[in-house]
C-alpha cells in the first residue's frame, strides 16, 4: 500500500471508529431520531471518502501493475465488479 494513501487511510478508519461509537450512544440515549440519521448519513460519507482512498491505493499499485504485465482484462473486470457493487447497493 501506498504509505502516505495507509496513512490516510488509517486516519479515515480511526475517525469512522469513532464515529460509530458516537452512533451506538446516540441510539442507546435514544437521541432525537433525526440527529442519529445525521451521524449515520455522516458516517455513510466517512465510508465513501475511505473507499475512494482504496480504490485510488488499487489504481495506482494493482492496476497499474496489472496493465504493465498485460493483465488489462483483469483489472477491468475487477474495476467493473466494484463498480457494480457499488451501484447495487440499495440508493
């Protein structure tokens, strides 16, 4: 991995760590409802903004490789398989 993309990305994870345990209090003090789905929708970007780090690691490091030993159909159908996951996911 990428270490300056591993650094940010541990951070991502760290603050998405908190975030849930900031979550789990909300719903146990049964906070205002509209306030836990603010968290949540919070925690739902932290998620996106950690995905987009991996998928740039995976670019950058993978990919990149793969194109070099002529493996381009693999890493299109890898991107292609993340892709449809992420538009299959419920929104």
């Amino acid at each position: 991995m990428i270490a300056d993309i591993k650094k940010r990305a541990l951070h991502r994870s760290k603050i998405l760590e908190g975030q849930m345990r900031g979550l789990e209090k909300m719903i146990e003090n049964e906070d205002y409802c509209v306030d836990i789905i603010t968290q949540s929708l919070a925690i739902q970007k932290s998620l996106r903004s950690l995905n987009k780090l991996l998928v740039e690691n995976h670019l950058r490091t993978h990919v990149a490789h793969m194109f070099a030993n002529g493996d381009e159909d693999v890493a299109v159908d890898e991107l292609l398989k993340v892709y449809e996951l992420e538009n299959n996911r419920g929104n």
